[in-house]
C-alpha cells in the first residue's frame, strides 16, 4: 500500500511550504459549492493514475470527510503501485473545523453522501408505510435498500452513490 492518511496539520503545513498538491476527488457540483483553494478536481469515479500532477510534490487527495479520499488512493495504487499518495483525513469537512479557508461557489447541491442517505431514508420510509397500508409485498423496498448498504458496508462499494455521481445536478 502506497498511501498513507494524514492529518489536517500536515496536510496544512505541506501546503504552506509548497510541498503538496491538493486532489479533490468529490462530483464537480460538490466541487463547485466549496473546495480547497488550489485544488485540481478529479471525481472518483474518473480519476486515473495517469491523472496526477506530474511533478515532486507530494500528492494529497481530499473528500467531504474522507470515505471517498480513502477509495481513491486505494484505486490509485492498484493502478500504480510505484507512485504515492496522501489522504486527508476528515476530508474538507475537518480542513473547515480547523478554521482553514475554502473558497465557496454558487452551486447548492448536497454533498454525495446527504444525498445517497435521503434517496435511502426516502424509500425505505415510503417502502415501509406501503407495505403497511397497501400492501406487504412493499417489504420489498426497503429489504432492497438494506441489502444495499449491507453490500456497500461489507465491499466498501455503494452502488447508489456511483449511479447518484451521475446524475446532472451533480455535473
């Protein structure tokens, strides 16, 4: 394994030195309503090893709390294992905590995690009440659902938030 995960203070200090090169790996809509300022956007489901900066810096990838950074730099050196690259943990989220500056946008989407758990809350609430009041075959939505996050929780793969990336509000 080629990566390593890496505090807000290093990643911070990295930065002020020169030394790193910021990848965000959220949706471009995500991208657009804040990011790190230098940041180079290269959503998960499209990045490439290829796709790196080319230079001596050292290569930190960031999410909105870092779920997505981790898979990245797993993908990242599967593809390569002769490069090396950092994940910042907490994502975007923790850089803002510790009173770092983001440089906001215009957009107004929901991060991809919001909203895969609305999507998920939504249906199995709805699946739930139809099998109650309509009919019990309904279970079957909200078994769906949980079969679901039961997979995404054992392979660390949610269907539902690759589909939810392509959606065009999140382009």
């Amino acid at each position: 394994m080629n990566y390593e995960n890496v505090s807000v203070a290093q990643v911070k200090q990295w930065v002020d030195s020169g030394e790193a090169e910021l990848v965000d790996v959220r949706e471009p809509a995500e991208f657009a309503n804040h990011h790190i300022e230098g940041a180079t956007l290269l959503p998960l489901g499209k990045i490439a090893a290829n796709d790196l900066p080319a230079n001596d810096k050292k290569v930190v990838i960031y999410c909105q709390k870092g779920a997505r950074g981790n898979s990245a730099c797993m993908k990242l050196t599967k593809e390569n294992e002769s490069i090396t690259v950092y994940n910042l943990m907490g994502g975007i989220e923790a850089w803002s905590k510790e009173g770092h500056a983001v440089k906001k946008g215009q957009s107004s989407v929901l991060p991809l995690d919001r909203q895969v758990q609305l999507t998920i809350g939504l249906s199995v609430l709805a699946g739930s009440a139809l099998a109650y009041f309509v009919n019990p075959a309904f279970i079957a939505i909200p078994a769906f659902f949980g079969a679901g996050l039961t997979f995404a929780g054992a392979s660390g793969t949610c269907g539902l938030a690759l589909l939810m990336a392509k959606m065009p509000w999140n382009q």
